[in-house]
C-alpha cells in the first residue's frame, strides 16, 4: 500500500517596505568582512558543500 505525501501549505507572499526589514542574528549566512565571493567559492569544496 502507497503511502499518502503531504501536502505543504504555502503563506500567502506580502510586501514589505524594505525601510522596515531589519537585520536579524538568527540569519545563518554570515560573510565575514574582506573576503570576497570568489575565495568564499574556493572554499565550497573544502567544507564539504559540494557533491562532485
């Protein structure tokens, strides 16, 4: 017997003015300062992100 899949429920989307979005510490994408996007590429592979 098939198992029933279930079914995710989206919210509605909602603008919000972009004055009134602040920064928030749970956010877990952290850029540490002077390292740039292409030395944070190069280390995609070292930290295990990557399947080949």
């Amino acid at each position: 017997m098939a198992k029933a899949v279930q079914k995710v429920t989206l919210s509605p989307s909602r603008d919000i003015p972009f004055d009134k979005l602040v920064l928030s510490q749970s956010n877990v994408r952290r850029i540490k300062a002077g390292v740039s996007v292409e030395e944070l590429a190069e280390d995609i592979p070292a930290a295990g992100y990557c399947r080949a």
